[in-house]
C-alpha cells in the first residue's frame, strides 16, 4: 500500500482536530492549571544530604551497589567496583566531565575505550564487548534510583545498555527528589527555546524482568550489575 502524502496527512489531522473541537494549529495546548499538586510535596524540605540517604536506601530495592566518595577519591572508587566486578574492559562516554573530574587519564591508562562520535558503528561493537560500561548522571531521582542520561553523540545510548556491567558517576548536584523536578527541568529548557537531547534515557538499576507469577530475572536485556557512586564534591 502506497504511502499517504502530506496532503492526506494534513487533511487527516484535521478532520480529528474538528470532531475533538477547540485545537487547532495555531493554537498551541495549554498546560492545565492543576488546582492541587501532591507530586511537589513529595520528599518536601529535605535537602542534599537526605536525598543521598533516599538514595542509598533505594538502590537496596533495585539491586544496585552505591558507593560515597569524594573527587579525590573516586578513582579508588571505580578501581574498587571493577575488582568487585572481576572486570577489566571498559567503555565510557565522550563527556568533558571525565576530563573536568580528573579521571581522563586514570581511564586511559587502563584497557578502556572512549565513545567516538566519529565512528558510531564501531563504537558500538566495542561496547558490546567491554565489561564494563560508565556515564555520568545528568539527573538523579532519590526517589525511584534512577539516574538519567540527556544523551548526544558523544554519549551513545549503548554506553550503558551493552556491557556486562554499568557504572554510574553521580555528582551531588544532579540529585533531585523525583521525575516531577525532572521533567522541571527538561520543560525548563524547552520554555527557554534550549536544544535538549534527542535521546533521554531513564536506568533504573541493572534491567531486569519479571514473569506472569512476578519471578524477578535481573539482567536480561542489559547489564547485569550495575553501580552508583555519588561524589559529593562534584
């Protein structure tokens, strides 16, 4: 069957826009003016410090390892969750914020691969091949433990979905309450006519999956360990 043309597109669309009533194209759909929001009250009044511990707590749910260190430290750190891991390969993402944390050069002096926005194909059967796979957080929601990735070329999606293994890199600052603070900021960006990612990606843990009886299989279609280390100083 051929496919319809924007003509029929057009016309399409607006026969629906005429039977619902009231939307047009020129006329953007406005926002609902909630008149309650229990989704901002939750985790209300706490600060920093208590969002780590939400965090940790967590991660217990979720079967993720969380680690605490500080930037001094944090190259312990993932020498530390590697052993623990009994790997050695890894990919991580062309991010400046390896280099900013000081990092770059410790990764370059071990079996690792950094992500080449050049070369995407043959980034991505390395990644299939690495132990282990590390990003850093962009957004991270204490509620759920689930840190989010605004990804970009530098940062392929396969970077923490391929491994064997993943490990998160996450800065104090991008702990948030939940996906309400979030979306706040993702919606923030669009507002202010800012180019956000094309992909956005939510993890949660390690993947996993759970049958009709709720026997719970980790590592199914992704890694299977994963691990948060939280900085406090970055």
């Amino acid at each position: 069957m051929p496919k319809g043309n924007i003509i029929n597109r057009d016309s399409f669309l607006t026969n629906i826009r005429e039977k619902i009533g009231g939307i047009a194209t020129n006329k953007p759909v406005e926002k609902p003016n909630w008149s309650v929001t229990p989704q901002k009250k939750v985790l209300e009044g706490y600060d920093q410090d208590q969002l780590i511990s939400v965090l940790r707590e967590q991660c217990k749910e979720i079967h993720t390892d969380f680690y605490q260190t500080t930037l001094a430290e944090l190259t312990g750190t993932i020498t530390e969750v590697m052993e623990e891991y009994e790997s050695e390969s890894i990919v991580y993402s062309d991010d400046p914020r390896f280099d900013n944390a000081n990092i770059e050069e410790y990764l370059q002096g071990l079996n690792a691969f950094k992500w080449d926005r050049n070369d995407r194909e043959n980034s991505i059967k390395i990644a299939e091949r690495a132990e282990v796979g590390i990003t850093f957080s962009d957004i991270t929601l204490a509620e759920s433990g689930t840190v989010v990735l605004l990804n970009d070329k530098g940062q392929g999606r396969s970077v923490s979905l391929l491994p064997a293994n993943y490990i998160a890199i996450i800065p104090r600052t991008s702990i948030v309450k939940r996906m309400t603070q979030a979306t706040d900021y993702i919606h923030a960006q669009v507002e202010k006519g800012e180019d956000i990612a094309s992909c956005i990606n939510f993890i949660t843990g390690p993947s996993n999956s759970a049958d009709i009886e709720m026997n719970l299989v980790v590592g199914v279609h992704g890694p299977i360990r994963a691990a948060y280390i939280a900085v406090d100083d970055l």
